[in-house]
C-alpha cells in the first residue's frame, strides 16, 4: 500500500467505490483503499493541510482556541502527564507546571549563593562594593569602597548589636567627625564630660536641679557633700573635677555671693567629697552648688603621658 495526500484518497474511494448498482466493487477495492487511509492518516495529519494559516505540522504542536465573544476565549488543552522535554537544555524533563511570577518563591530558587549572579545589590558577604553614596532613607553613609571596611582599614562606621535595649555604634580610628557648620573636628569623646551636677545644698533640703552620671549626694556634715558616680562611670581615681558655689544660704540675685573655696579632696572611682569654705574658714551650706567631671570613662584607653621637663 501506498502513502498518500488527502486529496488522492479522496478521488481513489470516488474512483474506486462506485455506486454499487453495477455490482463494480470489490473487497479488494474496499481494502486496499482502507489501507491507504491507515497508512497515511499520520502524514496527513501532519501536513497541515486541515489548517492552512496555522499549520499542525513540523515542529507545531497546538491546542486551537475558539472564540466565545466578547474577547472571551474557550481553550484547548495540551495536556502533558508524562512531562516536557528540551533536548537542547542538556536533554531536561521538566514535570511541574510554571506557577507564574506570582508563584515563585525566591528562597526556593537554587544557586542563590554560587558565584555573584546580583552584582547590581551589595552582598552580604562584601564581594559587591558601595563605590558611591548609600542611599538610607533620607541620609547616607559615603563608603571608601574597601570590601573589608572598619574590620582592616578602620575606616567609616559600624553597628554592635549589644541586646534589644543597646546598640553601639563605632567609629574607626581612622574616621574623624568633621561638622560643616563650622569644620570643627572631634577625633575621641574623651574632651565630653563624663559627669555633672547641680544641686542646693541647704541644710535638711538638698535639691537636685541638673544632673548626668551621678547617682547619689549625701550631704555629711555642714559644708560637706559626698557625690556618687554611677556604676562604672570612670575608670579610675584620676580624674578632674571642677566645682564652684556661692556660699550662701539663698540664691539672692544674681550678684549675691560670698568669697569661698570649694575644695575636692578625697576622690574615689565612684564617688568624691565637694567642701565649701567661706573666706572666714567657716564651712557653708549653699544654696547653688554645680561640679563639672572629666576623665577616662570605664573601658577607654588612656592617652599616652607628655613629657615632663623639670627646672
């Protein structure tokens, strides 16, 4: 039997099963003709012939839709149980149905850590480098665009997660605070005080009007206050206090004040003694009293020691 087009089959079943009143038919014309059609149904269904503009042939493969008005479409179906496979993908078989952008979960994607596959985002890791401003809402860090950054160079700025209630924020021994207002500097915070106070040392009624790092005033005697720090506020004993009063009982005017002295003598880590001394050598109970402390905070190292030169 022979492969043929629609078109032939056509005009052999016309040719050769004629109208059978003349008794003309064969079983062999009914056969041979059957045949045909058996062995060529594949070729004709993939010529295309069926569908002229869109043809079901080659490497076709098509579901027609069919207009329901209304930009309303009914669709066939293609369906693939077994899977679709791409021979030029490294002869892959892919099983699961696309989900659409929507669906796809970025966590679930794989390789998310081979290689740099998003050069345009800064990595985790440092492999991609700010060379520019970064953009933090309506601030910005500006980086050197050294990959290892304070942890080598000491350079710019980092945060320290400490616990839920403090953060540290560091600053690189090679970065100074430079402020545009008026370019004034600040290499080290060791220049800020570390505490103050003012109070009313009345006799029976201290008031505490101002104060930071300081935890308790005692007043011990008449004249005599001993001043706490807060835990761990310096380091040492070798610190500078500066204190002044005006050695009276009541504030007055501003001008009002007695000539005095107000002596710090015995220092400790965590607290000193602040003595007011009128110029009749009479301790006093003032009524404004203020201290001013510098020194190494806890934990910050020293600065080296100047030189000395003696006469």
């Amino acid at each position: 039997m022979a492969i043929k087009s629609q078109s032939q089959i056509t005009n052999d079943i016309q040719t050769d099963l004629a109208d059978n009143n003349a008794g003309l038919i064969s079983a062999a014309d009914v056969r041979n003709n059957m045949q045909n059609i058996v062995d060529s149904i594949n070729q004709i269904v993939g010529s295309g012939d069926f569908d002229a503009t869109n043809p079901f042939s080659g490497s076709n493969v098509r579901a027609k839709r069919q207009s329901l008005g209304g930009g309303q479409f009914q669709y066939g179906l293609f369906v693939a149980e077994s899977g679709i496979n791409f021979p030029n993908a490294g002869d892959t078989t892919q099983y699961v149905a696309y989900p659409g952008p929507s669906g796809i979960s970025h966590n679930s994607l794989s390789n998310l850590s081979v290689g740099n596959p998003h050069t345009q985002y800064l990595h985790t890791n440092g492999l991609n480098v700010a060379t520019g401003n970064l953009p933090l809402g309506t601030s910005w860090i500006n980086s050197s665009g050294n990959a290892a950054g304070v942890s080598t160079n000491n350079r710019g700025v980092k945060f320290t997660y400490v616990n839920n209630d403090k953060e540290i924020m560091n600053v690189g021994n090679k970065t100074t605070l430079n402020f545009d207002v008026d370019n004034s500097t600040m290499f080290s915070a060791k220049s800020t005080a570390q505490a103050w106070l003012r109070f009313e040392g009345t006799s029976g009624n201290i008031v505490v009007n101002s104060s930071y790092n300081i935890s308790g005033v005692h007043h011990i005697a008449q004249g005599h206050y001993k001043i706490f720090f807060s835990p761990n506020t310096f380091s040492n004993a070798s610190y500078v206090a500066i204190g002044q009063s005006n050695a009276i009982g009541a504030s007055g005017s501003a001008e009002d004040f007695d000539v005095n002295t107000v002596g710090i003598v015995d220092r400790n880590r965590n607290y000193l003694t602040f003595l007011v001394k009128s110029d009749d050598n009479e301790y006093v109970n003032a009524k404004i009293n203020d201290l001013v402390v510098f020194g190494n905070a806890s934990g910050v190292t020293p600065s080296s020691s100047p030189s000395i030169v003696n006469l």
